[in-house]
C-alpha cells in the first residue's frame, strides 16, 4: 500500500506490555516481553502508520523506591521521573521494534522517534481537590510520620496518593502529526504524559498521574486516527463478570455501550478508563476503537478478537 494512503493506527500498551505480574523488571525481562508485541506492531506497520502509547507505572514505582532508599543523591518530582520514563521505555520499543523489523526482512529502513510528552490539564480539575491515585512505596504508619506527601491508608500500610486530573490536550500534537506525515513511527504520551498547566504564558509541571488510556484516546482524536486499539492483559469488555451469565462483548454499539456503564458494568480501577476512552474516540469520530489481549492486536484489527465500539 502507498504510504499516502496508509491509515493511522494509535495503539496504547499497558504496563505489562514490559512488565508482567510476577516480575521483578529487569531489563532482560522487559525486553523479552516487548517481543510478541512489537512483533506484531512490525508486521502492521507494512499497511499502517504507526503511534504508540504506553504505560509507565511499574517503572514509576522502581524510581521512587530507588529514591526512598537512597539519601545521597536528590529526589526528583514526579514530572521529572515521569520524563525518564518516557525515555526509558521508548529506547526499549525502538530498539525491539528495530530487530522485529530486521527480523522480518524488511529492507526500507523505518524512521522512528520518541517523544517527551506534556498533556495539559486544568487546574480546576476536581481530581486535584482529592487525590486517589496510588504511586510508589508501602509505609508503615510509624514511617509514614513527616512525609510530605498526601497518604492512603490500603491493606498493605500507608501509600502516596496523588491526583488524576483528566487530560485536555496534547502539547506536542502538531509534532506528532508532522512525524506521522513523514512517515515515522511515533512513540509518545508514555504514563498518561507528563501533567502540566498553563500559568502565565507557559507551562507548569504539577504532581499528578492521567490516565494512559485516557491521554491516548485524546491524542488519537487530535491526530484524527482511523483506528484506536488499547492492548492490555485482558481479552476485552465484559459484563455480568464473576456470574454465571458473564459474557465477553464483541462488535458493540456505542449506545449499547453507554447502557452498560450506566448499568456499572466496567469498573473505575479496571475496565472502566478503557471503555471511557475508546467510547469518547468513537462518538468524536465515528472510527473504529478496540479492546484487546497483546497476544491479539492483529486478530482484533481483522475483526477477529477483542471488544469494538461502533458507532
């Protein structure tokens, strides 16, 4: 397929695209992980331009335990730590995306780029007067005394929480879109992107995490995707889960969709942001948004696994 026709394809990994329950994280392991994925990522990119988004929280939570652990070297924000991820994990998907492609055989060199990524959101934002959003290492209560962080108490001891404002818009959108024309792989928005305000004519860093999918569904709206796919460790959306009538949604209509949420079917700490996504990406756009396993990005874009959102 000509390249002017190629259509474009956001496809946001989970965490565990690199770090799979269980793991400690080495660099061994996450490398062997990015396998299958970008395997299959290097197979579509023959028929599709590519963006990539991903998750950043278990390398996140290695940082700041490395940081709570260590006295003589300056902690750093959780923006800052944010930007090193970002970096961290888009090496990691070009190199992997690299050899996949050699792999393959294919002889066009494929021009890839890793961006920082800002993702602004309001300062008002609700998110900000209540944090909720776990990051980093368990305390105990004795531990936990003096800390400056705003705390939760959870079943194993006292956790940071900070807030989960919702994404507006994305900063380096123009740039993304300009790769993308050049025909670039493009990985970016790593963890959610890093939160900022605009404050008097520039922007501000703030103590926050967005939501991955959320971020990524926004981006995809903005670069005018022709296809959204959010690939994690589940097969898809379901509802009734855990009962007897359980079932596992295909091709479902938007309104459909809407009913279930109103119904409380898809969780806030799971299901729930995955769904918010892709049904925000297919009622402005009317294109086709996918939740899948990252065993079956290619089955689902044939229509063959996952959950669709139709409108």
């Amino acid at each position: 397929m000509n390249d002017t026709v190629k259509p474009i394809m956001l496809v946001a990994f989970g965490g565990n695209a690199l770090i799979q329950s269980g793991q400690k994280g080495t660099a061994e392991e996450q490398f062997e992980n990015l396998k299958l994925t970008m395997g299959q990522i290097a197979k579509l990119s023959q028929k599709y331009k590519i963006v990539i988004t991903h998750g950043n929280g278990p390398q996140v939570g290695n940082l700041l335990l490395q940081q709570e652990s260590c006295d003589e070297v300056p902690k750093m924000p959780l923006e800052i730590i944010g930007a090193m991820t970002q970096g961290q994990i888009g090496y990691m998907i070009e190199s992997s995306l690299d050899t996949a492609l050699m792999e393959m055989g294919d002889d066009d060199f494929q021009h890839m780029a890793t961006l920082i990524t800002y993702v602004v959101v309001d300062e008002n934002d609700p998110g900000f007067e209540k944090p909720t959003k776990p990051i980093g290492p368990f305390y105990s209560e004795e531990q936990a005394k003096g800390l400056p962080y705003t705390l939760a108490k959870t079943d194993k001891g006292m956790r940071r929480v900070v807030a989960s404002p919702k994404p507006v818009t994305i900063v380096e959108r123009r740039e993304i879109k300009k790769l993308i024309e050049m025909d670039f792989i493009v990985i970016c928005c790593g963890g959610g992107g890093i939160p900022v305000i605009h404050k008097e004519r520039k922007f501000r860093g703030v103590e926050a995490v967005i939501d991955k999918d959320l971020a990524s569904s926004v981006l995809a709206q903005e670069i005018k995707a022709d296809i959204f796919v959010i690939a994690s460790d589940v097969h898809g959306a379901g509802i009734n889960w855990g009962k007897d009538d359980q079932k596992m949604l295909r091709k479902t209509p938007l309104s459909e969709m809407k009913k279930y949420v109103d119904e409380g079917q898809f969780p806030a700490g799971s299901m729930g942001p995955k769904v918010d996504a892709v049904m925000q990406f297919t009622e402005a756009t009317g294109n086709r948004g996918v939740i899948c396993h990252l065993e079956d990005i290619e089955k689902a874009i044939a229509g063959e696994a996952g959950t669709e959102i139709v409108k």
